[in-house]
C-alpha cells in the first residue's frame, strides 16, 4: 500500500476485465456456434421438461387406475368371501339337520319293535 493507504492497484477490476476479455475471445472463437448450442441446448431441455411432465401425468393416471381397480377386486374378493361364508353356513345347518339324532333313532326302533311285539 502507499503511504495514503491505497492499493497500488484494484484486483475486482483485473478480474472484471479479465472475466469479459475471456468472454470476447470466447465469441471470437466460437462466434455464432456456441450461440447456437446454447439455443439446441435449452430447446432439448424444454423438451425433456416437458416429457418429464407427460411421464408423471401418466405415473398419477396409471396409479389412480390401478389403485381403483384394487379397490375393485378387494371388494369383489369380499363379496365372493361372504357368499362362501354364507354358503358354508346353510350347507352345515342342511348337515346338521338330515343327520340322524342316535337318541331319535333308538326311540323310534324301540316303538317300533313294541309295535311288532304288540302284533
């Protein structure tokens, strides 16, 4: 520093102008090209952007559809669960009342043969 306490020069400026000699190299060189592919570039990205949003629109579609038909077949499961239930259960009360009662069956075998006998 000098003796009124000043830089002897100023570093934000060298790198300010060298930041934008860079930059005009950089389009001397490569001029209208690299123009061009930043112009490619971002239209490849909206692009992609917007097929990333088609994509999540067919995933919450796909997703709400099946999510839907489970809800369907779960149902239907338990429709066809309770009908089986319901089936089971007329079938063991129709069991249970054609099966021959021992007790009965003694009794009626006894009058019937007190019967026989009477004859």
């Amino acid at each position: 520093m000098t003796k009124n306490n000043k830089p002897m020069f100023k570093l934000e400026d060298k790198i300010e102008s060298s930041a934008s000699k860079i930059d005009i190299i950089k389009n001397l060189i490569f001029g209208e090209t690299i123009q061009t592919y930043d112009t490619e570039f971002e239209a490849l990205k909206k692009d992609i952007l917007d097929k990333k949003k088609v994509l999540e629109d067919l995933i919450e579609e796909i997703r709400t559809d099946l999510t839907t038909t489970l809800d369907n077949v779960s149902t239907d499961v338990n429709i066809r669960i309770t009908e089986l239930e319901h089936n089971l259960s007329e079938k063991i009360d129709a069991i249970e009342t054609d099966k021959v009662n021992k007790k009965m069956l003694g009794k009626l075998l006894v009058d019937l043969g007190e019967k026989i006998a009477a004859k």
